[in-house]
C-alpha cells in the first residue's frame, strides 16, 4: 500500500486493537502496569525506555498513541507528552540547558514563556537575549559560545510575526545550536518546521489540537535521541499527561485537518472584509498580502491559520467597549475553540510584560485577537461589526 497521507494518519494511527476488537482506541485508565514473573519486573526498571510500560507517569499506551501520531504529523521521529503545554516549554528548556548556558529567543512569545525566561531560568544561572522577529538577521551576532538553543513562536502570539524557520535553522546548524520552534497557532496541518531544519517542536495542545476548548495538554517532537533526554526529564520530574487527556486530544486530531481549514478560510473572509474598517488602525493576518512576512507565510505555511488581531483606535477604552459590546463571540482567555474568542492580550495573557516590552513586540493597548471559530463566517462578522459600532 503506498504511504499514507498525514489527514489519514490522523485518524488511522491507533493503539493495537485488544482482543474485544473495538472500533475506537480505548483508554487505559490506569496508573500502572502488571508483570508475568519477578523477573521481568526487574527487567523492566532495568531499562529507561518508554516502549516498556511501567508506570503512567513514565509511558501509557494511550498517551503514546496521541505522541505517535503528532510525531507522524510533524515528520518527527519521537515525542514526549505533558500536562499542559507550559509544561512543554519548560521541560524542554530543562532538559538541555545547565548553569551558564544561553539561550536566544524572539522576544514575541506567549507572556508566561517570556515569565521563564526573564524570571526563573536566571535562578539556575541560564542567560537569555531576545532579538526582534522582524530582523533576524540580528541573530547571528548574539551568539555566544555558551549559546545552546534557540527558540520561537511563529505565527507568535499574539502579534502573528512570521520568521523564515529555514534561515534560522542555518544558523543554528552553523553554530551547533538546538533549533526550537513553537507551533501551535499553525498546528501541523498547517505548518511542519522540522521539513525546514527545527530539531524540535512543541505545541500547547489545549488550543487547536483540542479544538473544543475541553482538557489541557502539551506535546514536544523531535529527533529520537533529543527526545530521549526530554524524556527522562518528564519522567523524573513528573508533568506527564493524562490518559483520558491523551484520549482527548487523540481523539480530537481526525477532525484537526478540516477543522483548521474551516478555521483559516473563515479568519481570511473575516480579515479581508474588516481591513479598511474606520474604526480599526489596521488588520493582521498571515494570508493578508498586507502582512509584513506574507511571502514567508506563503512559503512555510499550507494557510494562514485561525488567528487574526486588529487594533481598535481609541486604545484600551475602546478595547473595553469593544469587548463589553460583543453578543456572541465568547470573551475567554483560551483560544483554538469551535466557537470564536476575542481576547485583550496587553491586559490578560501579556499583562505581565512592561508597556515598553509589550510595545517591543506590537502588542498595543488597542490591539484585539480574534480565535476565529467555527460558526458561519458572517455571523462572527456581524457581532464584531455591531461591537465596533458602540466604540
């Protein structure tokens, strides 16, 4: 049989069927596992794989059943599960940084990423800089010889800056540098990093993999020798992932493919017609030919995703209004959901940044992101236009 495509991986990739020969994967809700003899029990913990189930919070068949088909989607080798997908990012920062080392990262990432980096991994003696994703060209210069990894959000949230993944994975490779990318706004249907050099990817699979905005999780992909270290990490450390989550989540990716295309045909409809709007300063999206990095969103990306942002003139009073008015988009601090999200990133999820880093990375007072759901197009915009009325 040929190979089969990723939409079909998403769906067909399933645990082995037990001998009750059901039709849906079932979920192993337990927390551990039993062995035929004293023997291999001792085997067993003489071994630190994860294809020898042990303990939950070590391997579960369900849970790897959701790691091997993100593996699959993203062209990955391995991968690892967690909790939440902070607890993807943080892991992976532990895994492979120690005292002394440096990491480069763009400064336009998630506000609890940007906590990490400038708040805790200093307490470890870890240093960071940031550069613009706007000018990546500024990267090569901040390399250290203590520099070990770089990371990126792209599309970023919530401002949608793009960055070329291939040319910043020549330079990492020049320099012997670990590659990490966060893909969660494009999700593997829509973006697949590692086919442009990134050693590892990592999604907060609460979002757009979940889709329903129901359970947390997080899931880090990559080479398998790099997931192994990343591996051991959770293992010791604890911020595994749930079977019934991982069911979830699994569950949830054979709807992912259509789902994202909904998703990003809606947001382009949405996108075209409020550009030009006079109470909006602009309108941003990656598929928008007025986006400063369209040429690389066309090249890197199968579309441009969910997301969309704008800023309202008037600043954060008409943000408030704004919000206050909308009828049936949900005001939540979630996104990737069947239903549409707006959210005010300078006063919820990047709250936590000065005025004069929010404004590094184009996070205005004004500015609004939009998780385009999946309700017909022109009632998500009519209650955005009646809302802009009552600005």
């Amino acid at each position: 049989m040929k190979p089969l495509h990723p939409e079909t991986i998403a769906i067909r990739l399933q645990t082995e069927r037990t001998e009750q020969k059901e039709h849906s994967t079932p979920m192993f809700l337990t927390s551990s596992f039993l062995y035929d003899s004293a023997e291999d029990m001792a085997a067993a913990f003489s071994t630190e794989s994860p294809e020898v189930n042990i303990y939950t919070r070590f391997s579960n068949p369900t849970v790897d059943e959701f790691i091997n088909k993100i593996a699959g989607l993203e062209g990955a080798e391995d991968g690892i599960a967690t909790g939440t997908g902070m607890a993807a990012v943080f892991s992976t920062f532990m895994a492979f940084l120690s005292k002394g080392d440096h990491i480069i990262s763009a400064s336009a990432v998630f506000g609890s990423t940007h906590t990490i980096l400038t708040k805790y991994l200093k307490r470890w003696g870890i240093e960071y800089s940031y550069f613009e994703m706007s000018k990546p060209e500024t990267i090569e210069a901040m390399v250290k010889p203590n520099t070990k990894m770089l990371y990126v959000e792209t599309p970023s949230n919530p401002g949608l800056d793009i960055i070329d993944i291939e040319f910043v994975a020549a330079v990492c490779k020049k320099h012997n540098i670990l590659l990490v990318v966060d893909n969660c706004f494009a999700t593997p249907a829509v973006q697949q990093p590692i086919k442009y050099g990134a050693d590892l990817v990592l999604h907060s699979a609460t979002k757009f993999i979940d889709g329903q905005g129901r359970v947390l999780g997080g899931v880090v992909v990559g080479r398998k020798e790099l997931i192994h270290e990343l591996y051991l990490f959770v293992r010791n450390t604890g911020p595994s992932m749930s079977p019934f989550n991982a069911w979830i989540l699994s569950k949830s990716l054979e709807t992912l493919f259509v789902r994202m295309e909904r998703h990003a045909a809606s947001a382009l409809q949405l996108a075209r017609q409020l550009n030009g709007n006079n109470k909006l300063s602009w309108v941003k999206y990656p598929f928008l030919e007025s986006h400063p990095q369209y040429a690389i969103a066309k090249k890197q990306m199968s579309n441009g995703g969910g997301i969309i942002t704008f800023e309202l003139k008037g600043g954060v009073e008409s943000g408030r209004k704004f919000l206050n008015a909308l009828q049936m988009i949900s005001m939540t601090n979630n996104l990737g959901d069947s239903r549409t999200i707006a959210s005010h990133p300078a006063s919820t999820t990047h709250s936590k940044l000065s005025e004069e880093e929010r404004q590094a990375v184009g996070i205005s007072t004004g500015l609004i992101r939009v998780s385009v759901g999946l309700e017909h197009p022109d009632d998500i915009l009519n209650d955005i236009l009646q809302a802009l009325e009552k600005c």
